[in-house]
C-alpha cells in the first residue's frame, strides 16, 4: 500500500499506539518505562509513527496503521544458548505467524531462506526467516521481510516488512530472453561498458529506476516508482554484480543495479527493511 504525500499525521497517535501495543501483547513482548511517540515525514514518502522505550521499537505505517518494523534489543544484549531448539520449518511457520500477528499480507510472501544468525553477544541463538514478495509468480526486486525467531523457545527477536511496490500495470513477457540479453549488452556497450561473462536471466518486477541512463538523462525523483516486468540480466563483470533490467514488454532497458567490487559483511540486523530519518519529525512523549 503506497503512503499518501502529505505533511501531517494521517493515522492519530493514539491510533498507532493502540496498533503498537496490541502487537507487542499479541507476541509477548512488554515495555516498561516512559514511551515516546514519533512521527516522521520521510523522503520515500512512507510516513511512520515511532514507538521506543525500553529497548523496544515499534514503527507504525502512518498510511495503514499497520506494524511494518519491530525490533527488541533487549533480546540482543542478553546471553543465549547454543542448542537450537526450534527447526527450520518451524521457524518459518512461526515468521508467518508473527506477521500475521501484525496484521500483515503472507498470501504474496515467497521463502527465500531461513539460517541461523549470530546475536550481538557472539552466540548463534536465532534463524533469520527472509521473504520475497511475488505475484503470479514473479519476484519483485526489493520487496522482502526478515524476521528473526529466538532458535530456543521460537519467540519473536525482531521483523522487518517492506511489501509497498505497486503492481505493473502490464504482467505481459513478449521479449524473448535471448533478445533481452542481446539489448542489455548493446546498450551498456554504447556507454563504453564492457560486460563480463553472462551469470543468470530470469523474469522479475523491477522499478523503472533509469539506473545505466547518464546522469542529465535520468527521470528519477524521489516518489515512488513505476515497476514493470522485466528480464534481470545479471554478469560478472565489470563489478562483481551487473545487473540490466530489460523491459519484457517492450525490449526497452529501464534499470539496474551494481555492486562493490568488494561487498562488506555486516551484521544481519542491518538487513532488517527499514527507513532513515530526516529532521522534518514531531515528537509526541507519554507515560502511557
């Protein structure tokens, strides 16, 4: 669901609130202390009320009113067991369930892996369950949830949940891959780009996001993109992921990603979808 463009509050605090703490009663999670609500107008235009306290953070979708981004770092600083308890399937099931808990979609949701994960004290005491959205049986490039499940009792750790990209006006592949491949490889070759070896093709919804267009050229603004169904054409070189994002309708290249030469490894908490912060925020602080 796309936030709307506005520079108030849609959903009230007491609303989001209310969202907030039913979540954490529904998963067993407790805030004690001074709680202190924020709202923030953020630059993607995914407007969001904050609720903090204790080492716990709620974030509420300011256009649905749904929980989209929970963490309890009070689970991260304490000592974990070594055993691993809870199985692999189970942790998945119990992922589903807690988004469900959130009040989220899981019909669109697609199990993209489930390993265990190492907490900030060193010990593995977690599975890291990720998601992939996908409609009629496409993958959408950036859309995903994580969600974090205790390896020992199976209780929620934390969840992140990013599943806002509109649908593609248009689901039709008439561009055969062969030709796909060919206009990705002519088209960054009159760049000056010289790709590597061919690694995977494979159908994808993707945002029209101009990425190989030179800088004057590019359409990109800050609201949220249109996305169309499109060939992903992934090489090895020159960065260690090339990626050229082929329209399937059309032939047109319309994006594309690339990454470090060298990738950095950070820890799997950082992968948790959220969003950043900007100075544009009001603060609303209770002892509710």
């Amino acid at each position: 669901m796309q936030a709307a463009d506005v520079d108030q509050p849609v959903t009230s605090a007491s609303k989001s609130l209310d969202s907030a703490n039913k979540f954490m009663d529904r998963v067993g999670w407790k805030m004690n202390g001074e709680k202190k609500m924020e709202w923030s107008k953020e630059r993607d235009h995914r407007n969001q009320w904050s609720l903090e306290a204790d080492g716990v953070i709620v974030e509420v979708d300011d256009a649905s009113g749904l929980v989209k981004h929970a963490m309890n770092r009070n689970w991260d600083r304490k000592e974990h067991g070594k055993k691993v308890l809870i199985s692999a399937e189970k942790a998945t099931e119990l992922a589903i369930k807690y988004m469900t808990l959130a009040g989220l979609a899981v019909d669109e949701a697609k199990l993209d892996s489930c390993k265990p994960s190492s907490t900030y004290v060193g010990e593995t005491g977690s599975w890291t369950v990720r998601f992939k959205r996908a409609t009629h049986g496409y993958v959408y490039e950036g859309d995903f949830a994580l969600v974090r499940i205790d390896s020992e009792d199976g209780s929620l750790a934390s969840f992140g949940y990013n599943f806002d990209s509109p649908e593609p006006e248009s689901m039709q592949a008439q561009m055969p891959m062969e030709t796909a491949i060919a206009n990705a490889k002519d088209y960054l070759a009159k760049q000056g780009i010289e790709l590597g070896s061919l690694v995977s093709s494979d159908l994808a919804i993707v945002p029209h996001n101009d990425y190989w267009e030179p800088d004057a050229k590019k359409k990109v603004s800050s609201k949220q993109l249109a996305h169309r169904l499109a060939w992903v054409v992934t090489f090895d070189g020159p960065w260690k992921k090339t990626q050229v994002w082929v329209d399937a309708e059309t032939g047109l290249v319309i994006g594309g990603v690339k990454s470090l030469d060298i990738n950095d490894k950070k820890a799997i908490i950082n992968d948790v979808p959220t969003v950043n912060k900007t100075e544009d925020t009001q603060n609303i602080t209770t002892d509710l």
